[in-house]
C-alpha cells in the first residue's frame, strides 16, 4: 500500500499503528504539525507575507522526516 501523504510504499514495519489509513509515521505527524517553517514559526502563521512551505527540491517524503527531527530540535530548545 502507499502512504496516503506521500504515496510511496508502506512497509509493513513503517505502519504507524495510530493512523486507520496506510501512512508512515513521520508522514502522520507532517500532516498534523505542518511544515518545518511553520515549527519554526517562519510561515504565513507567524510571519505576515511568509509563503514558506516544505523546499521545492524535496519530496513529501523528505519533507515530513525534515518536520519530525524540526520539531525534535524545537521541543530540545524549550
């Protein structure tokens, strides 16, 4: 089955157990967190005139692991 964010292949092992439909983990918590700019408070949310969502060059994929080890970052910093 693919993920239903990033539509590549689930694992069986990359199934997140919370998520009904087929999603890895980190795609699961990409989808409820948002962004790295926006863990970072540099998006539209934050930011008046910010248009920063996940950088064009990587892929949902990418872009969700990116989010999670961000938000690790962040919750570290507190």
């Amino acid at each position: 089955m693919n993920c239903t964010w990033c539509k590549e292949p689930v694992g069986a092992l990359e199934q997140h157990p919370h998520f009904q439909q087929p999603m890895h983990g980190e795609c699961g918590f990409r989808s409820i967190a948002g962004s790295v700019a926006h863990i970072e408070h540099r998006c539209g949310c934050y930011v008046q005139g910010s248009d920063e969502n996940d950088p064009p060059q990587m892929t949902k994929r990418q872009a969700a692991r990116a989010a999670a080890i961000a938000w690790t970052n962040w919750t570290h910093r507190q």
